[in-house]
C-alpha cells in the first residue's frame, strides 16, 4: 500500500532554560489512504504531541510529515483536527461555528449558497441539523463533539485527527459517537488518525493500532492489524475471538510490558 | 376467587358523560404583571427614594440655621427653580438650561472617548498578542495611566492652542488607560483552543482579529470600557473648569464666581445621574455584545 500520510523518524525535544526533554523519538509510520489509525498509550507518552505534529500545530525536532507527497510543517484545514474539548466557538451558533470553517476554506471556490447547503449537509451527516440555531452552551458535550466533527469533515480534510474526541464523554454517549465516526468512515473513506487511551474504542475503530512505549523518548511499540471485517457490530463483536485477542494483545501492551509507571 | 377469574373480567370502561369542572380562573397575565413591576418598585426604586428623602430632611434641618454655609434644600428649590424644572431652556448664549450644558459635555466625551475606545483596543491587541510590544509598552504604559488627567491639560493646551480639542485629548488620555490594559489582559487569556482553530482554518491576522480577538476578549474589552466613561465624565468636568465654554463643568466653575451656591448643588446632581446612566449604559451594551462569549 502507498503510504498517503507518512511520519518519518519524528522526535521532538522540548527545551526549558537549561532543562530538556525527549518526548517523541523516530516515530515513524505510514498510512495508506482510508485507513483508519488510533494510536494508544498512557497518559505522558506524547501522544498528542504527536498529532499536534502532525497537525502543524507543533514543530517537530527532527524528521518530518508528508502527506499527499507533501512536506506539511504548518496547520491548514487538510488535516482537520477535532479537539478533545471541541473547542466551538461559544459565540456562534452551531452553525455559523461549521460555517466559519466552510466560508475558510471554500470561499474561493463555491457560491454562497453552495456554501449554505454544504454546512448543513455536514451538520446532517452528525446527526445535529435540528440545533443548528443553538449556541453551543445550549447543547450537551455529546452533541457539542458532533458539531466539532461536522466542522472538522466540513473542511474536507485529506487527514481526520481526533484528539481523544470521545474522552471526556460518558460512556453510552461516547458508543454513540463511535458508531456516528464508524458510518461516517464507512460512507467517505476519510483517513483518520485517532489518540485514544480506550482500549475497545481502538480496536472497535481501526485498522491498526498503534501502541507507544512510556516516555520519556517514547517510541512506537507495536502496530497491530485489527483483521476484523466492515461494518462492525458493537454486539457482534463481543464474542468476537479475533476482537478478543486485538483486545488482550493491546492490554498485555499496556499493563504487562509497559506499566504506567507513577511519576515518583 | 382465582387469579384467573381476575383476568376474565376485563374491565369495560364505563362511558359517564364528562363532567365540566369549572376551575378557578388563573390570574390574568395583566394583573400578575403588575404584581412584578409593583415588587420592583418596592426592591429597587422604594429604598433610595425614602434614603434620599431622609437624606433631605437631615440637610435641611441641618443647614436651616442662620451660621450656615451652605443652602438647605428648601432654598435651592426657591432660587434654581428654572433648571431644576426645565433643563432645555435657551435665554441667551450663556444663559441655557442644564440638560444643554450636559449635551455639550457629553459631545466632548463622544468624541473623547470615541477615539480612545478605538486606539485603545487597537493598541490592547498589540500589546496583548506581542510578547516585544508588551515588554516595551506596558511599563510605559503603566507609568502614564498614574498621571492625573489635568496635568496634561497644559500640555494639550500648549500644542493644539485651542481649549475644545484639549478637553477631549484629556478624555482621551484619561479614558484610554483602562481600555488598552483590560484589552490586552482579555487578549492574553484567549484560550489556546481558539487560537488552535485559527490557526487549523488558517485565519489571517483581520479575521483573527474580529472573528477571535474581539468576540473572545469581549467581556474585558467592556470592563475597560466601563471604567474608561467612568473616569471621562471625572474629567471633563476638571477640565471644562478650567477651559471655559458652555460645558457643565464650566457652569459649575462659573457659579462659584458669582456665588450662586444652588446652581452648584442641582449641576452636582445632573452630573452625578447623567454619570450613572453613562455607566449602566455601557454595561449594557456590554451585556449585550457579550452573551454568550462565557465559554462552556
């Protein structure tokens, strides 16, 4: 497979007066396009300075991103990010939060109407047309995320980040959200690199998982192939043996061989 | 009897005409509104208008005896009469109504404070999104906001040689202060969230500005804003005092000079409501603008 996103011996080295620490070390990887990538780990171990990378957000030290045979150093609406906090605009409505990133990016090549019917098309496809009026202090963190992942496939990114998208919501909302993220992977292919420290989530979610050692200079441990056809069942997959073992090869990764070690 | 029997004897509702109750009238929406504003009026306009009047009593049985300095009430209801009554009256150039003198001095503090609001946040933003401008303007900035705003009224004097422009640079250099400081605090505390979605959709430095900046650091924006009329309004009395022309202050600095004690006290009074009108109206455009800025 072509590698459509590729990282290449990434690291990253943050300097405090004469203090500095390692955080990334040659992270390398490759995605193909459509694939779908979480990359998992404890907390502390980088990865979402490793997304931000990615992202542009933040600089890497050494090595690189390419995407689409593109060197990528700086942030841009091709690699869309959805926060873990959503990070909406509270002063705009719902909509005008997707329409900010729709009038971004497309101005230049759609009409304003074509613009209208894009940013509601988006807020369908997450299932958040009806509150398109509501600010977003008016709508629950659930549907909050939502709107953040309308803004984010608004954008029609080449590469969807997720920032721990479902973290901090409970757990049936979250199983809902994943199935909303899995149909929406299913029906527009969309290349989508993932941080999670749910184990289910990620093997639910992925193509590969991605299993980063402790840091300090925390490296890629394991990628393992989660050969487990589409569309997937939440209830299916339960009794699942091929689920079952992707689940207890990434917890042995985590508990056995990479205890998180409690800062002393 | 068994528990079947219980099952075979389905129920048949039994179809009684349907009684009209009739129910107690709900209060109409007229006289429940009234309710509310007569318990408004008995929270907020009953207690200041009884402490005032207590307030009167006390001035006026103070100041009744013949060794007193100052005007009982009663007096300066007798001899300023006309511009408590009417504060639109024209009876001559110098000779105009209080609520004309107040519009002129609130001409100056629009323009003022107009002016300062604009530069003020302008220079807010650069101040609050430059570490360098930040590390070279905010103690300069600091050290100026300590000068009382007539000193510089000799100095604007001295360089635009006409006492109406220096009346609202003093309202400008008095007002501007707050508004550059709180500004550049609201700018500073923009969450790193907002910046990072500006950055992602690749906003230029204009749309930064007024699709993040503004909204975000709105309500310090009207914190400094609310001090900045506050501190206008102190100073344009100040300095129409000593500049002349037909401002309230002037009238007040005038009165003095021909010993005309009530005048005085009822511009006093003018002063200090069309200050507290200015105040509240500026929280409330403030309330206003920032709804919903308060991040969830």
């Amino acid at each position: 497979m072509p590698a459509y996103l590729q990282l290449s011996q990434i690291g990253k080295t943050f300097t405090r007066g004469a203090a500095t620490t390692e955080v990334l070390k040659e992270v390398s990887l490759d995605i193909a396009k459509g694939e779908y990538i979480s990359i998992i780990g404890h907390s502390g171990c980088g990865k979402s300075t490793l997304l931000n990378i990615v992202a542009g957000l933040t600089p890497a030290t050494t090595g690189g991103v390419i995407l689409d045979d593109r060197e990528v150093n700086s942030p841009g609406p091709d690699r869309a990010v959805v926060f873990q906090n959503h990070s909406l605009l509270p002063w705009l409505s719902v909509y005008d939060n997707v329409r900010l990133a729709v009038d971004k990016v497309f101005s230049g090549t759609r009409s304003r109407a074509e613009r209208h019917a894009w940013t509601l098309h988006n807020l369908d496809l997450v299932q958040m047309g009806h509150a398109k009026d509501k600010r977003p202090a008016e709508i629950s963190g659930g549907m909050k995320q939502r709107v953040g992942i309308a803004r984010a496939l608004a954008m029609e990114p080449k590469v969807l980040l997720l920032d721990e998208p479902f973290g901090a919501l409970d757990a049936l909302t979250r199983a809902h959200l994943q199935d909303s993220v899995m149909q929406i992977h299913a029906s527009l292919g969309n290349t989508i690199l993932m941080i999670t420290h749910d184990v289910d989530e990620a093997v639910l979610l992925s193509d590969r998982i991605v299993m980063m050692t402790n840091g300090p200079s925390a490296r890629i441990g394991e990628v393992l192939e989660v050969n487990l056809p589409r569309p997937r069942r939440r209830l299916e997959l339960v009794a699942n043996p091929t689920y079952l073992k992707a689940r207890e090869a990434v917890l042995k990764f985590l508990h056995e061989r990479h205890r998180f070690v409690e800062a002393a | 009897m068994s528990v079947t029997a219980l099952k075979e004897a389905p129920q048949t509702p039994r179809r009684t005409p349907a009684e009209v109750v009739r129910l107690a009238r709900p209060k109409t929406p007229v006289a429940a509104r009234a309710r509310a504003a007569l318990h408004w009026f008995a929270v907020s306009v009953l207690p200041p208008l009884v402490v005032a009047a207590l307030l009167l009593l006390l001035w006026e049985l103070l100041c009744r005896g013949a060794g007193a300095t100052l005007p009982p009430p009663s007096r300066i209801w007798a001899d300023s009469k006309d511009l408590i009554v009417d504060p639109f009256f024209v009876a001559g150039p110098q000779d105009i109504g209080l609520g004309l003198r107040v519009l002129v001095s609130l001409q100056r503090v629009a323009v003022g404070f107009g002016l300062a609001a604009v530069v003020g946040v302008l220079l807010g933003a650069l101040v609050g999104q430059s570490v360098w401008a930040m590390r070279g303007l905010d103690p300069i900035f600091q050290m100026l906001r300590t000068v009382p705003p007539l000193a510089w009224l000799p100095l604007a004097l001295a360089a635009f040689r006409d006492s109406s422009p220096s009346a609202i640079f003093v309202i400008f250099i008095t007002a501007i202060w707050p508004i550059i400081i709180n500004t550049a605090v609201g700018i500073r505390n923009i969450p790193q969230d907002y910046r990072n979605v500006a950055q992602v959709l690749r906003l230029n430095p204009i749309e930064f500005f007024w699709k993040i900046m503004l909204p975000s650091a709105a309500p310090y924006i009207f914190t400094g804003l609310r001090i900045g009329i506050g501190l206008s309004w102190l100073a344009i009395v100040a300095a129409e005092m000593l500049t002349g022309g037909v401002g309230i202050g002037f009238f007040i600095w005038d009165a003095w000079n021909s010993s005309r004690l009530p005048d005085i006290i009822v511009a006093l009074v003018y002063i200090g409501v069309v200050g507290f009108v200015l105040d509240r109206l500026v929280a409330a455009v403030g309330g206003f603008v920032t709804r919903g800025t308060a991040a969830s």
